[in-house]
C-alpha cells in the first residue's frame, strides 16, 4: 500500500470546521484499504487521458454532462447541482483527491454539495463517487466538469 496516503488530513480542517461539530462526525476520513476498495470500484477503473497530467480519460464511457467552467463560483454551484443530481442527499459519495496525501472521505451527498467549492479548494483536482448510481463526477482544474458512468471494469487506456 502506497505510504504516502492521507498523511495529510490537515487538508480537511477547512471542511470540517467549516460543517461543524454537529455534522462533523458525518464526515468520515478512509483508511488506505477504503480508499483502494473505493478506488477499485470508481476512479482507477479509467486511463488517464494522455492529453492532460492526471484528468480521466472518459472516451471509453457514457459520459451525462460535461462543460468548462472558467468562473469558479459557477463551477462550485454545478459541482453541487451535479452531486445532488446523482445522489440522494442523504447517502453517502466518496470525495477524492488529486493529491493522495489527502485522505479521501466518505461524506452525505448534501454536505457535499453544500461545500462544493470547500472541495475545489482542498485539492485542485477533486473526483465525487456516487455508489448508488454508478456516476462519477470529476472537476478538473481546468474548469472542466464531467458527470458519467464508472466503467464495469477497469479500461485499459491505448
């Protein structure tokens, strides 16, 4: 297992602060199993597109939605209306980071959204699973915002 994996979960301070005590145990950081469990069933089943340094390559899938949004308060609010749009609100997605240092978490679809913006900021590069609906989210730092179905299998890119 990578040993370099959430050995900064200061990162998360913001977020937590910023829901506070009462929500805060909702918020749940994942061990490195949890991460490659989720991991394996979301995120590293796609190639990297080999035209960027990290983005999913999202050829080889049904991709719902994708834009480019350069105003960064506009990019949150579709960040939000995307994750509340594949989760119910009360279930739980899992937040990932570009930055393996920053430990992923499992947090309800509604805090999510709610801190959409908290997210962007922690790391540049920010991936939302959504067990429930098989739909992954990505928000590139780019400003590029993709919404679609996490492949069956894990792709092999070209």
């Amino acid at each position: 297992m990578n040993t370099y994996y959430g050995t900064h979960p200061g990162a998360l301070k913001p977020l937590l602060d910023t829901v506070g005590p009462a929500e805060r145990e909702l918020v749940r950081q994942f061990t490195a199993a949890e991460d490659a469990e989720f991991g394996s069933r979301s995120v590293n089943r796609f190639p990297i597109d080999r035209n960027t340094t990290g983005a999913k390559d999202w050829s080889g899938t049904r991709i719902h939605e994708q834009r480019v949004e350069d105003d960064y308060d506009e990019a949150a609010r579709l960040l939000a209306e995307l994750v509340l749009r594949y989760s119910p609100s009360t279930s739980e997605v899992v937040v990932f980071w570009g930055n393996v240092v920053i430990p992923s978490i499992g947090i309800p679809a509604r805090l999510a959204a709610e801190n959409a913006g908290l997210l962007i900021d922690i790391g540049d590069d920010v991936w939302i699973y959504a067990p429930g609906s098989g739909v992954l989210i990505e928000y590139w730092h780019s400003g590029r915002i993709t919404a679609g179905e996490v492949p069956k299998e894990t792709q092999r890119g070209t």
